[in-house]
C-alpha cells in the first residue's frame, strides 16, 4: 500500500487570525479516516464580500455563506483527491457571536462541513443531513469544541 501523501494549503485573503495548523491536521485526519491516499487540498479563508462573490459566480447564490467545497477531480480507483474550500472568517464570527462560541472553532466546523463534502458526505435530506452533523460531532470532539451548529444557508436549505 503507497504512503499517504497530502498536500493541503492556506490561502490566507482576509484581516482576522487563525489557526492554520489545526484547519490542516483536521483535513488530513478526515482525508485519513476515508481511506483517501493522495490528495491535494486548498483551503481559501476569506471574508463575506469574498465568498459572497464566488457563491453567485459558481452556484448562482447573491449571499455570503460560511463554506463553499469543489470537488476538483477524484478518482476512487486510486483514493486520490483534489478539492478547494472557500470559508469565510466573518460568517464565522458573526455565527460565534451569535451561539458563544469563538470564531476559530466556527471556521473548524465550516473545514469540517466542507471537507466531509469533499469526501462525498451530504446534507439534502434529513437522514443524510443526521449523518454529516455526527461526523462533524466527531471531528469537533478531536478539538475538545462541543457541536452547537444547526447551519442552514439563507433560503432555509440544510447546509
């Protein structure tokens, strides 16, 4: 079996701090736990007007949301993955004002949400929605951070 290879980048594009490192070994843990041996993921951290302007060009969406995912090319065969995601700090801090909690631990939920995206989890159905708000419990739980988010985008989709 070849060693697991993965290649995951920040692009930091807005003012507030984070924790990059914690963003990174939570994508390479969940890359791990899906048996996926080679891929190569950026994260783009951004703030609303951002992310708002990417949602409208690519999912034709006119509002900022907290993650967006895009599977760039995946091939089962091999467990290799390429993908990006788009998460914006504002959104996070405007989410961890609103529920108490901090804004690094909301932009860990949005990687965790994007990510498991990523790795073919969704949330268009209630079922499938239950299952992915269980794998973010878990990955959250890694961090000692309490999952608190019950997300929906703004027009009342489960996101």
């Amino acid at each position: 079996m070849p060693e697991d290879t993965h290649k995951i980048e920040i692009a930091d594009e807005q003012e507030l701090a984070f924790d990059g490192t914690r963003l990174i070994s939570t994508v390479a843990q969940i890359l791990s736990d899906h048996e996926l041996n080679q891929s190569e993921i950026s994260i783009a951290v951004v703030d609303d007007p951002a992310i708002r302007l990417i949602n409208k060009q690519y999912l034709d969406h006119d509002y900022a949301t907290d993650v967006i995912s895009f599977v760039l090319d995946f091939d089962e065969a091999a467990s290799c993955l390429t993908g990006q995601l788009v998460v914006s700090t504002d959104t996070a801090s405007n989410m961890a004002g609103q529920i108490g909690g901090t804004m690094e631990d909301e932009l860990l939920l949005y990687v965790i949400h994007g990510m498991l995206h990523l790795v073919g989890f969704d949330d268009k159905d209630p079922d499938s929605a239950a299952e992915m708000r269980e794998q973010e419990r878990h990955y959250l739980a890694l961090h000692g951070v309490e999952h608190r988010w019950q997300g929906t985008n703004p027009d009342g989709e489960p996101h």
